[in-house]
C-alpha cells in the first residue's frame, strides 16, 4: 500500500445476483458528511464501495487523487493528496473502503475540490468516480434573516444551510412540525408555501376550503412561521387569469391577516411574465397591491429578457402607485436543465448581482438537491447544488462564497463597460464587491479603485491575490473584492 | 416548478412543470395516458390552447351549457385565417410497438372545413409525423355529440411520444369532452377516475371479527429491538427505564444526529388504525415523533408522503415529560396501499426519548366509517 492519506478497508458484504451485463466490477462513493462538505480541520473522508460482480479475481486496487478546480484555459490542477490501497473482493461481495482526503492543513479551505478515485484490477482500470467536496464552516447568524438576500429552495439540511449562509427557505406547506422547528432554530426563516391557492385557483378545491386551511394553517404554526406565500406559478397569460389570481390572492391574504396580523403575505409567485407583459397590468389593476405585503416572480429566461421584465414590473408598480418589496423565489441557470456545472455556478453570482442591482430583496436559487426522476422532471437536476449522490457540485462553493461576500452589502451601482459587459458594484464596511463578467467575448477591464490589497473570488470559491488594475472580463464571473468605493471602470 | 418529493420545495419553470404533470395518474385506470375532462381550467392534464402566448382568445375556451359530463367541455370557434387549437403540451410517453386508443366526444354546429382530433408523433429529437387517424377523425357541418374511438396502430419510426390536438379549420363551432388516450382494451370510465371494487384494494384483508390487537411486533422492546429496524443511529433497549413491562426503548440524541427505527407492517387499507404508545422524554432541542409513511406493493410512495392533517409526523415528543400514553387515530389509506412504515424517530435534537408499547390497532369496518365521518 502506499498512500498518504489513510485507506481502510471498512466491511465486505454479499450482493443480490448479478444481472445479465453488468460489468464485472462497480465503484461508488460515499458521503461521510451531507454534500461531502467537512467542518474546517477536520479531516475529510469519504467511502469507497467496490463490488465485485462476476470476476474471478479478488484482488484490486482503489487509488484516489483529490485535487483543486483552476478554471484558467490553460491552468492546471494541483494535486493535494492521493493514496491507493488493496482491496479483497470475492466474486459476488462489496467491500467499503474509507479514503481519507485530507484536512484542513494539507487542503485549501472554502473552495471547490474534486476527488477522482479508480478501480483497477489486474493492472487494467475497470471504474473511476469523480465526485465534488471541500470545507465550509458554519456561520451562526449575526444578523435576523429579514436583513438577507440569500435564499435557497431547500427543506431540508439546516445545519449544511448555515455552511451555505441562506437564510431563507421556501418550503411546499404541510404540518410536518420538526422541519419549522430547526427552521427558527438554525435561523432559516421559512416562506411557507400554500399550494391549495393554486387549487383554489383552478376551481380543484373551493375558496372556503381554501379559505379554511390558510386560516387553519396561520392559526396553528404562527409561532414558527410568520412569511406566508399564496401559490406557485399561477396561469396569468390567459385573459382571465389575473382576475382570478387576484381573487384567490385577497381570500387568502384576508384569511392569513384574520388569523395573525402581524404575518407577512408573500403574493404567489408569477414566472415567464415575458410570456404575455400586460398580464402585470392587468393583475395590479385588479387589486393585487392591496392584497399581498410583497411581490413575488420567478426568473429563468436570460438577463436581457429579465432586465426587460423587471423594467415592466417596475414601471407598472410606479403606474398603479403601488410601491412594494419585490422578491423572486425562484431562479437557476441559463438553460435551466442544460449546459455544464461551471455555467450553472456562474449564473449564481450573475442572478444575484444582477436582481439585487434591480432592487429584488430577496432571490431564492433553484434547488439545494432535486429527487431522481425519469425523463423530463429529471433533467431539473441540474438547477441543484447537490447532486443525486449527496455529492457537492461546484455551486455549493459559489453560494457559499456568494453569501459570505455579500451578505450585509449594499448595491451602489452599475457601471456600463458597453454591451454584454457586466460590472456590478455593491459596498460593505468600506470595500466594494464588484461582479465582473461578460456575456459576449472576453474583454480586457481596467479598474480604478483606491490603494490597498484586493482579492478575486472565482466561482470555485477559490479567492486569489489581485494583481494591478487591469484584467479581462470572461463569461466566468468573479467577485472583485477591492477597497472602495471603485472610481472607474471601463 | 413543483415536485412530488416530500422535502424538496417546489419550483421550476412552467412548461417542466406541465411536463412533470403530464406524468401517468395514480388515480387514471391503469394503461390510461392521459384523461381530460376540459373542465374549465387549462393545463388540465397538459392541455393548453394554441392562443395561450397572446392571453387567449374567447373562441377557443370552455363551455358549461354544451356537455358530455362534467361542468364544461371545450369550444372553439374556427376562423378561416387561421387554424385554432387546443394541445395537450406535455405529451405522452409511448412504447411504439403497442397500439393506443384516442377516445373522445365531438359535437359540431355548421363548420365549414373541418374539425378534428389528431396525435403527432415526436421522436428523440421532436416532431416526427402526424400518426394515421383515418376519416373517424375529421368532422363537418352540424352534428350531435358524437363518440370517437380511434385506434395508433402505426407509428413513424423512433416515436418515442404522442402529443394530442383538438383543432377546427375554417368556420363554424366544435365542441370536444372526456378526451382520453389509452392502452387498447383498457376501459376508461367517464370522468376518467378509477372506480374502486374491493377486489381494487391492496394489502391483506382483516375479519372484523378476528381483528388484531396490535399489528407491529415487539411493541414494548422486552426481546430487544426484534422486529424493529435501526435505520440509522444507535439506539438502546433501556431495562431501567420503561413504561410498561421491563424494558423500553431509548434514544439518546445530539445535536446534527439522527437515530430512526422502524417496523413495516403490511394491513388492510379499507380500515383506519388507531396508533398509540407512551412515551417520556427529556429533550433540551428538538421533538421526537412517530412517522407513518404508507407504500404501495411494488414499494413506491404517494407523492406527498402525507397520511392525513398534512403530515406524517405524529404524537411528538417535547421538552421534559414523564410517562404518558398518546394516540391518535389514522383515519384513512389509499386503496393501493399495501404496507406502511411505523418510524420511531428523533432526529437534530439534545436530550433522551423513551418509547414503549407501540401499537398500531385496526379499527373495525363500522368504526372506520364512524371516524372518517360517513
């Protein structure tokens, strides 16, 4: 054996008969800790299971290599630590194998890491896993959630929600009572989630009955959850859609305020509306305003056509004289369930910059982990942060850099470096967080700022000295965090 | 978006979620695609109509006063600009080698052109072809409701799906109800839900005679865990400490860890189930519960994991209490239930729970109407 790290062979157990074609040997990977994500220091480990479903030959061997993720053109990976160890698998046996990563001293901290381990036998590969992992340390809240922008569809996972830093979760209703109790505890504030207005909506329930289980439902829980959202993705591109929407909206708002008022009626949410624009006129014509404390969209077409969205959203509130927090609950990558891993991090820092330059409050990404569905719904799995083996995927680290850059920043301003180029600048404690990225070709960008060390933090969480005042804007965003405010940008 | 998960929030964007709706029903016939009443409402089932992008158009929509059944069918107004439609969006899985049937009824007043009902093929890729309904698919001038049944006994090459429309081209009105697309020899019964017989219902049947006291075993952990299963964590059979008889079982929890146990107990869904035990906790965080979670034969779920009152989660444990007995009445399971999961569980939390004398008792046929409210 040689390894630097430690291998143990854990246990070997029989497996169920082969079936016809599978390959005679199977490696999979283990999560020690939810995402593989590990407390800093602490040593990192993950199992390795190799079953041996048809060979002969028992012996083999696992090797691994974690390593980071430079996202340079020609950048190459730095290997942290690799090790390799002998495993004994009788034919129609599985055997755990413990890797050990590495800690905190041999690994870097914050940023995405990738371990490949591979199965050999008899000289020859026969299986290679590479999985997603790294360090993150739990935040406790400083500040109450209301002051956040980060939120995060999720239910699930409170403490590894803290490793993330979101502060909010917008979970589908239900009674389940233990899930609001870590919610107040771990400080994630809950966005209950009615679907029955969306079955009040479509006439599948009536307006009492849904009446009712609002009613019912504030009554009961307003000691946990006091953000309360009337239905998800409501039909307002047919005539008659926002008449109704509005109607289900004021029986349940009236219903919630009866129950506690001092709740926080979050409107259902409204998603596409580049789909048909006057809908918005329509349903604030309707009353809308007067029947939710916020306004709620989701955003999933790319930024020009949600910059054109947000502008009519703001342009029919300023209308109808109806000034109200605005939040999306719901956002993910450009396409939604297609393209590559490292475009999907991207379009986290792009979404949140961009919406939070637009005054949307508060922006909750598309998904923490999505179940393992055939077919269409299964391709939503690319909008999570986790992956279907409770694996990290590289978004956990930008989220979790996201927040820890921004939270508690304020925008301060959007510098036009021509088209395609996004140089958005928010402020905190005397440094500015500026987003740089480009939508087009990259682009060389000078930056002005006053003197003092800065820092790039890629999307991998990997933060890197800032040398001098110019660098090129690429389809990959970064966080600049520079003292500020910044003077120019061209 | 929305999803069936039980602990994934909802979200994604429309057209999946149409997709993710277009998913076989539980409560459709078995071999029954898709069923569509157009009972006032679009995305019934996948349906949208053609002019859904621009807001919709009063000549296509839904009409209460012309009817097979239900409170609407739909009606559209042909143009002779323009063909208009209605599709159902989220299309509809198919194995090509099978043969479908596409039923429906059809009520025309003076078209002009035709009114029609059509399926177009998609392959991996999209669109293929149009599949041959034959002439029983085409309707003109002025008819009564009219039943269609129209064999895809062909598909082009690589059909992988089979999306419907309902169209009229040129003038005149059409009304079209109770669409369904299904496997051939599968009856579909109007309004498209399953009727139940006994013969319907899953699991074991129980005399109401001979019912048994309690249906989990090793209720009160005097032979240790026996039936019961430790999914995760340590727990510990406690001879100390017990509510009823010698022992009980204990768990001893922390914060970020989880200690499940569980039983799974096959019954008889047409009875409600009274579930009960005592309980002492001495918990600084966190509540302890019982969860029941009821599965098919084949071992899947229903979805939303609910069994009543919006959870699963029942007779908590909090804070610091002694012994006491708790209960609570499970009042009704889906026919298709085959089994449920009794889970002991206490999860994230600080401090100790007891359980002991888990029961779960089937409730007579008669009760079970007296406390579903029949």
């Amino acid at each position: 054996m040689r390894a630097l790290s430690v291998a143990t062979c854990l246990l070997t157990v029989s497996l169920a008969g082969a079936q016809d074609g599978a390959k005679p040997w199977e490696l999979a990977l283990r999560a020690t800790r939810y995402a593989a994500v590990f407390n800093p220091g602490e040593e990192a480990t993950i199992q390795a299971i190799v079953r041996n479903r048809t060979s002969e030959q028992k012996a083999a061997t696992v090797s691994f290599e974690a390593k980071d993720v430079p996202l340079g053109p020609n950048a190459q990976p730095k290997v942290y630590t690799y090790g390799e160890v002998p495993v004994s698998v009788a034919k129609g046996t599985e055997a755990a194998v413990r890797l050990t990563l590495g800690s905190g001293k041999s690994l870097p901290q914050g940023e995405y890491l990738e371990v490949t381990v591979a199965l050999a036998c008899d000289g020859a590969e026969v299986a290679r896993c590479v999985k997603g992992f790294g360090f993150l340390e739990r935040r406790q809240p400083k500040a109450p959630s209301e002051e956040s922008h980060f939120g995060l569809l999720a239910a699930m996972q409170w403490p590894f929600l803290q490793r993330l830093g979101a502060r909010w979760d917008r979970p589908n209703w239900n009674w389940d009572e233990r899930p609001m109790e870590w919610s107040r505890r771990y400080a994630v504030r809950t966005v209950a989630l009615i679907n029955e207005a969306n079955q009040a909506f479509d006439r599948r329930m009536t307006m009492d009955e849904y009446t009712d289980f609002v009613r019912q439902s504030v009554s009961r829980y307003k000691r946990y959850v006091k953000y309360w959202q009337l239905g998800n993705e409501f039909d307002v591109f047919h005539r008659n859609g926002p008449q109704r929407f509005v109607e289900v909206q004021r029986a349940g708002y009236q219903a919630a305020k009866e129950a506690d008022p001092e709740c926080v009626v979050v409107g259902g949410s409204i998603t596409d509306l580049h789909v048909r624009f006057d809908a918005w006129d329509e349903c604030l014509s309707a009353g809308l305003a007067k029947w939710c404390d916020v306004y709620d969209f989701h955003f999933y077409a790319d930024l020009a056509t949600t910059q054109k969205t947000i502008d009519v959203i703001h342009a029919g509130i300023a209308s109808h004289h109806a000034p109200k927090p605005i939040w999306c609950t719901e956002t993910a990558g450009v396409p939604t369930t297609g393209g590559t891993e490292r475009n999907k991090a991207g379009y986290i820092y792009k979404r949140y910059a961009h919406l939070l330059a637009n005054d949307i409050q508060v922006v909750f990404w598309h998904v923490l982990w999505w179940p393992h569905f055939e077919g269409e719904a299964g391709k939503i799995a690319m909008t999570a942060l986790v992956d279907w083996d409770n694996f990290a995927k590289m978004s956990v680290f930008t989220y979790a850099t996201l927040t820890r850059e921004v939270e508690g920043a304020r925008f301060t301003r959007r510098w036009d470096c021509g088209e395609g180029v996004y140089a958005i600048e928010f402020a905190r404690g005397g440094r500015a967080k500026l987003f740089l990225w480009t939508e087009g070709e990259p682009k060389p960008i000078t930056i002005a700022r006053p003197a003092g060390g800065g820092f790039r933090l890629l999307i991998t969480g990997h933060r890197e000295p800032l040398a001098g005042g110019t660098l090129t804007a690429t389809s990959d965003p970064v966080i600049l965090d520079v003292p500020g405010p910044v003077k120019a940008v061209g | 978006m929305t999803t069936p998960s039980r602990s994934v929030a909802l979200g994604v964007a429309f057209l999946a979620a149409l997709a993710a709706q277009g998913a076989g029903r539980t409560d459709w016939p078995a071999g029954v695609l898709n069923y569509c009443g157009f009972e006032g409402r679009w995305d019934e089932a996948g349906w949208r109509d053609s002019a859904w992008m621009q807001g919709g158009i009063p000549e296509i929509d839904f009409d209460a006063n012309t009817k097979v059944h239900g409170r609407y069918s739909l009606r559209i107004i042909g143009s002779p600009d323009e063909d208009r439609y209605a599709i159902q969006l989220a299309g509809n899985d198919i194995d090509a080698a099978k043969v479908y049937v596409f039923q429906g009824w059809v009520k025309t007043d003076n078209v002009q052109g035709t009114a029609k009902v059509a399926a177009l093929a998609h392959g991996e890729k999209g669109p293929l072809d149009w599949v041959n309904l034959g002439p029983g698919a085409l309707f003109t001038g002025t008819r009564d409701w009219t039943r269609f049944e129209l064999p895809l006994r062909s598909f082009p090459e690589g059909s992988k799906r089979v999306y419907l429309y309902a169209m009229v081209r040129g003038t005149g009105t059409a009304w079209f109800d109770e669409f369904s697309l299904a496997e051939e020899g599968v009856e579909v019964p109007l309004g498209g839900e399953k009727v139940y017989t006994d013969a319907d219902y899953a699991g074991l049947r129980f005399d109401d005679g001979a019912l048994a006291e309690n249906l989990l075993q090793g209720p009160g952990f005097e032979e240790g865990l026996g039936s019961w299963v430790a999914e995760v964590g340590t727990p510990v059979i406690d001879r100390k400490v017990a509510g009823e008889g010698t022992a009980s079982l204990r768990i001893d929890a922390e914060p970020e860890g989880r200690c499940v146990v569980y039983q799974r107990v096959r019954l008889d869904p047409r009875r409600a189930y009274r579930l009960s035990l005592s309980l002492k906790t001495e918990l600084r965080l966190g509540l302890s519960c019982i969860r029941v979670i009821p599965f098919r034969a084949d071992g899947s779920g229903f979805g939303w994991w609910f069994v009543q009152d919006h959870t699963s989660e029942f007779l908590h444990g909090r804070g610091r209490s002694g012994w006491r007995r708790e209960e609570i009445v499970l009042r009704h399971l889906r026919p298709e239930t085959d089994y449920v999961v009794v889970y002991l569980t206490l999860e994230d939390a600080e401090g100790k729970a007891w359980f002991d004398d888990v029961r779960l008792t089937p409730l007579s046929l008669a009760e079970t109407k007296a406390v579903a409210g029949q």
